[in-house]
C-alpha cells in the first residue's frame, strides 16, 4: 500500500482530536527532544571531564613512579658505596690495629643500616601528595 494510502487509513481511524490538542502534543515532543539533547550535552561534557581528570592522574602517578624509582635505585646504589667504603676503612682498621678507626668504621656501617631508605621514600611520597609542597629537596 502508497504511503497516502497508509496515512489516509490511519487518519480515517484515528479519533479526532482538535488542533490545539496536537499543537500541544507536537510542542510536548518537540520540548522532550530539546531536553533530551541538552541531557546528552551535558553529559558528554561530564564523560570529557572525567577522561580528562583521569589523563591527569595517570600522567602524574606515572611521574611519582619515575621519581620513586629513580630516588630509591640512586638511594641504594650511594648506600653501597659509603657502606664498602667503611668496609674497606674496616679492613685497612684490622690490619694496622687501629682501635680507633675500627670503631668509627663500625660506629659508620650500623649508622647506615638503621637508616630505611624506605622511609625516607614515603616521606617523599608524602611530599609528592601534599599540594602546600612547592619544593621538594633530594
């Protein structure tokens, strides 16, 4: 069946309504669809804030990481080095039998290993985090 045909059928069964009724139902959709369009406005404006803010916080977790990483792995290798640096003061201490330096050497190599570079990571950590902490000295 045409189109015209289709519509003349419907239009014949259809009850009749007055005019200002339709406008009224045409203006009721029409409204709707302006409202549903602002909805989807608005709501891709969220969808973009949050990728953004997400973008954000990625980039700077990574950065945090990266300086984590390289402040521990920097921490540890300058560890070692004064450490065998006492032990060969240690070593040259034992066999020239300075009592002296022996105990400084040791006095040395426990005063580093109470030290946690761990902690001084999270302090770092907890500068990264603070937003009042505009320099952070390593």
């Amino acid at each position: 069946m045409p189109p015209i045909k289709k519509a003349a059928t419907v239009l014949k069964h259809a009850p009749s309504i007055s005019l200002s009724a339709a406008q009224e139902s045409v203006q009721t959709l029409y409204g709707a669809y302006l409202d549903y369009k602002k909805v989807v406005a608005v709501e891709e404006t969220k969808r973009e804030a949050i990728k953004s803010w997400r973008d954000t916080k990625l980039t700077e977790l990574t950065n945090q990481r990266e300086i984590l990483e390289l402040f521990l792995k920097e921490t540890f290798k300058e560890r070692g080095m004064v450490i065998e640096g006492f032990f060969d003061t240690l070593d040259k201490a034992i066999e020239t039998g300075n009592d002296s330096l022996l105990e400084k050497s040791i006095d040395g190599i426990l005063s580093i290993a109470r030290q946690s570079p761990l902690l001084e990571a999270k302090a770092l950590m907890d500068a990264m985090k603070n937003p009042d902490v505009k320099v952070i000295d390593i």
